[in-house]
C-alpha cells in the first residue's frame, strides 16, 4: 500500500467522526438545522485544535521548508466564526502539539485539512436553523477552499523515511480532534 493511500485511509476515522457529529449527536437525521449551541461548540473544538497546531507550526518553521504556514492559518476565521455566533473567544489555549517533531506536525497538518471534507453539510445544516443570527449563517472556516489534495502532495513529497512518524502524527491528531470534540460536550 503507498504512502498517500495509507494516509487518506488513515484520515477516514476523522471523516466518520466529523460526519456523526453532524448528525446532532442522537441520531436524528442529517437534514435537520444545525443548533446554535452545537455550532459554537465545533468552532472552539476547532479553534483549539487549530491554534495549537499552527503555535506549533511557528516554532518548527525551520523544518517545514516550503509549508506556507500565512496561507493555512485557520485561527482568523474561526474566530470571526465565533463572533458572528455571539460566543466569547477563548483566552486560554493548551500548546497540545508543543513537544511534536515536524514530521508528526506534518500529520496533524493533514487532519486539519481534512476538517473540511464534510464543510458543505455544515453550510446546509447552518442555512436550515432561522434561530441563529444572520451573520453566522455564513461560514469562513468551513467556506474555506479544500486544500487536503495540496496538503497531500506536500507531505508525500517530504516524508520520505519518515512516513510512520507522520502516519503516528495523524493517528494521534485524530484521537486529540476526537477528545476536543467530546469534551466539548457536543449533543
């Protein structure tokens, strides 16, 4: 099995996982209206999950040559996200990928990427709920052009010899996504 199919294999769990929660956590049908409440809580999931990858990716810019880590900033919109919603920002945020090598980060970035695959349930589901405010009816974060085929490519063409460190780097990416997502109590 390549590398890139063992990768997109890998990222599947997390495409189930961003699937269920859309489904409003009992159950019910995907057709139904995003929850306000349910919505915020994705955003600062995600919001956590982002900062703390792209401090990471500020730190370790050495050794992500060629990663332009401007154009993959995810914080911005999230937080122009949360303020649409009404919701405060959070002040604190854990550095959970601070001990992380590049190769493991170059995993994670790949999660992050895949945040998206289910982007325009989202946009529907949040289109559907007349009870949340205009403004967040629409989107940055998961309005954001999909870029994982790119990310893909990026970490193919530099992981040579260090394809289970990011391999391990997805797998623990997607059990911390799933713990943000949990103990965000989303249902």
């Amino acid at each position: 099995m390549n590398f890139l199919t063992l990768l997109q294999q890998q990222a599947q769990q997390l495409h189930g996982q961003i699937r269920s929660l859309l489904q409003l956590g009992q159950g019910q049908p995907s057709n139904n209206p995003l929850p306000l409440k349910q919505y915020q809580q994705l955003l600062c999931a995600n919001l956590a999950y982002h900062r703390a990858l792209e401090t990471a990716l500020t730190q370790q810019a050495a050794y992500l040559p060629g990663y332009d880590r401007l154009r993959q900033c995810r914080t911005p919109y999230l937080v122009a996200d949360l303020l649409a919603t009404g919701a405060p920002i959070p002040q604190q945020y854990p550095s959970y990928f601070s001990s992380w090598s590049s190769w493991k980060l170059m995993g994670a970035v790949y999660v992050g990427e895949g945040l998206w695959t289910e982007a325009q349930e989202v946009i529907e589901a949040l289109e559907r709920n007349p009870l949340v405010p205009t403004m967040a009816r629409v989107s940055r974060f998961f309005s954001q052009p999909l870029t994982s085929e790119r990310m893909a490519t990026y970490v193919t063409n530099r992981a040579e010899g260090h394809e289970d460190e990011v391999i391990q780097g997805v797998q623990e990416a997607i059990i911390l996504y799933s713990d943000l997502t949990h103990d965000t109590a989303l249902n």
